[in-house]
C-alpha cells in the first residue's frame, strides 16, 4: 500500500506566489538562477540556489552556500513570505501549458515507502519505485541542503496507473476557488487548491492506500535525499513525526507529458559523411528526405549534411523493457559501434538537447557547425518508464523530458 498524508505545510503569501514560487533548482545552472532572481528578493532560489547571492567563485557545495540557505529560509518565514498553515493539508495543483493540462495531488509520502534495500533498512517496502541512478555529488549536495532546512521546498513528482475514484473525488475539489492561481513569466498556469476536510482527506488516503506502486517521474536525487535525511535522524534517534516523510505530487500517468529528449554529437569520429552512412545503414533501414519528427516508437530521425533521414529498425521478440527504448536502440546501434560513444554520461562528445526546444535547434547546431550529426528522438513513454521501473532496471542516460515542471515554494514540508 501506498501511505500520504497531509501536512501543516509552509505556503506562500498569496500576494508574492508569483516571485517566491520557482523552478526546480536542477534545471539551471547558478549565472541562470542569478538571473531570475534579480529583482526578487523572496524568490525561493535564494534557497534551493543560495549561491546566487554569494561570490561567483564561490564552490555550490560549500558550507557558506548552506549556512545562506538556512539564513535565507529563516527570513522568509519571518518576513511573512512562507505561511505557516493552521491544519494539515491535501493540495491539489494543476498545471496548463498550452492546451496540455495535468493535476496531481500534493501530499507527503513514507520514506520506507521508497526505500529498496532491506539491508540498509528492513522496514524498506519497494512501492515507490525509481529508474534512474542518482549522482552521489548531486545526492549529496541535496542531504546536506535538506538536513540542514529540516525542509523539503521542492517536491518529488510522482506518477501512477490512475483510478476513477481518485479522479472524481479530484474533479469535485478543482471546482471549488483555488488558494493560488497564476501564470508563470513562461506561460504556464499554475493553479492550487487546499484540501481540509477530513472525510476528504480520509478519503484520498484510503485511495492512494489501494494503489501498489507510485514511481519516480523527475526528482530521483530530492528522493534520494529525503529518504537519506529520513533515515540518518532515525539512526540517531532524532526522528520526528515529520521526517519519515517527504514532499510530492502525485499525477496519473494517462495526464503526463514526456518530451523526446534529443542528441547532438560533435564530430563523426574521424569518419567522412559517406563512410558514416554506410555503416549507420547496415545497422538500420535508412530512408533519406524524411521529416524531422519521428511517427511512433522506433523511428530516429538523423539531420546530417543539410537533410534528415528516417532510422527503423526492428527489437528482437524477446526484448527487454531497456533494450526496447529508442534512446537504447540508438546508442547500442550507433553511438557506441560507429560514433565511439560509449558512456553518453561522460561523454564531452555528445550534447543532450530538451525537446521543448524542438528539431529546429538540432538543425542550428549541425548548420552552425557545433555539431557533425543530430538525432529527432520519439518521446519515451509512461508505460515504458513503468515497465523498466517495475523490472528493477535503469533507464540510459537522458531518456525523459517532462513538460511541464513542477513550481518549488507552493508549499513546503517542514520537520
């Protein structure tokens, strides 16, 4: 079973949403954050990305950038920027890019509930389930930041198979007036309601109860971290009702949307254009003058030398959930054999480009010369994510871009 509850959460004051909420931390780099920031002193960054405010010399891991972060989450509970909630709450937030909608519920989930080896922890229950590996630099960054907030401000997106009674008893509450309701500067609508009646409440957690598993959509290394700050003040005997506990939004699946997540690499590894079509076409059916947008799964589309090409090929019956991915398909047939790559995750040879940005910036990078060839990917989907989750297995590097991302600082779970 899957255990949420509701918290006595932080949340902004409505008057600010629009400056305190912010993106996650992880999808920029600290010059971005800076520039987001300015002029936005109540801005969560100052927070998740404390070294905005500090020297730009200034090493992201150090002990000043926490001690910042500390000082910086103090003020704005003083200042009245983050509220403290009377009861404990559901929330339900939905975002709206475009014509593309998704709501998910807001709760706290068990650290136990995530945890997978009953070695390190016997009470581990396997029901939030993970296909990434995490960095340990990057994990590490991210226990220090939350042990020393004794906060959760940026939470966990979630996903799972979806049920009907979780979705009417959503639908009652989103018609009802929001707490928070506002567009972002990028265009995305951000609405959120709050959930305090208990039967409500009883009622969602006995829903989600029912659900086997839950899995990790984006935020492996702030699960990570949670379950690691959970755990290390258990084995202190510093525990409190909160700190087995941490932040997420749980969506259904059948509302996510991936994005692909494109390739670029710099240099056809020594090979000519002539020589490097050869091999790529003993290795998949080569159809040039295609479009730049893959139809279906097991469609790649290459930009190279001015023109696209469609690559098809065939996954063996028996195929792994893993070796059925496209972005597998692709470095096991081509990256690695002919363009050299064999760890795309060290590599300095391959770029990995969002695909909210679309083919098009593929074919500026090739045109303008900052890369030799270029890769149109089909998005990765739900169910493939799921199926390779519930195998125990690790998705490659870079396999799922999600559109939209969550907003940290619309609520915030202290312990």
């Amino acid at each position: 079973m899957l255990r949420i509850r509701a918290f006595q959460s932080l949340v902004p004051d409505p008057s600010q949403v629009t400056d305190i909420a912010c993106v996650p931390y992880d999808v920029l780099n600290t010059d971005e954050a800076r520039v987001l920031a300015e002029g936005k002193p109540n801005t969560l960054l100052r927070v998740d990305r404390a070294e905005l405010e500090l020297p730009a010399d200034t090493n992201p891991y150090s002990d000043a950038v926490y001690a910042r972060a500390k000082a910086n989450f103090e003020r704005l509970q003083q200042n009245g920027a983050l509220r403290r909630e009377s009861t404990p709450a559901l929330y339900l937030y939905q975002q709206r890019m475009g014509t593309h909608v998704q709501t998910g519920l807001a709760a706290v989930c068990h650290v136990d509930d995530y945890v997978h080896e009953r070695v390190a922890n016997p009470l581990a229950h396997d029901i939030i389930k993970k296909h990434e590996r995490t960095r340990q630099d990057k994990e590490d960054d991210r226990t220090k930041l939350i042990g020393t907030l004794r906060a959760d401000t940026g939470p966990v997106f979630l996903t799972y198979r979806g049920t009907g009674k979780i979705d009417a008893i959503i639908a009652n509450e989103i018609a009802k007036a929001p707490a928070n309701d506002f567009t972002a500067p990028d265009g995305i609508r951000h609405t959120v309601w709050k959930i305090t009646a208990p039967d409500t409440i009883a009622a969602l957690v006995a829903e989600f109860a029912k659900l086997p598993t839950a899995y990790v959509a984006d935020g492996h290394h702030r699960t990570a971290s949670a379950a690691r700050v959970g755990l290390e003040l258990r084995a202190k005997g510093q525990s409190t009702p909160d700190s087995d506990w941490f932040l997420c939004v749980l969506f259904p699946g059948s509302q996510l949307q991936i994005m692909p997540y494109n390739r670029a690499v710099k240099d056809l590894h020594g090979l000519a254009p002539e020589q490097f079509l050869a091999a790529v076409g003993q290795a998949f059916t080569l159809t040039p003058g295609a479009s730049d947008t893959p139809a279906q799964p097991g469609d790649i589309r290459m930009y190279l030398g001015g023109k696209w090409y469609a690559l098809g090929w065939q996954h063996a019956p028996d195929a792994d959930p893993i070796s059925r991915l496209d972005v597998e398909g692709l470095q096991q047939r081509l990256l690695a054999p002919i363009l050299g790559i064999d760890d795309p995750r060290t590599s300095k040879r391959i770029d990995f480009i969002g695909g909210i940005r679309g083919p098009g910036e593929l074919v500026k990078l090739v045109d303008a010369g900052k890369a030799a060839v270029a890769f149109s990917m089909f998005p990765t989907t739900v169910q493939q994510l799921m199926d390779i989750a519930d195998a125990g297995q690790i998705m490659p590097p870079k396999s799922t871009w999600f559109e939209p991302k969550l907003r940290s600082g619309l609520f915030v779970h202290t312990f």
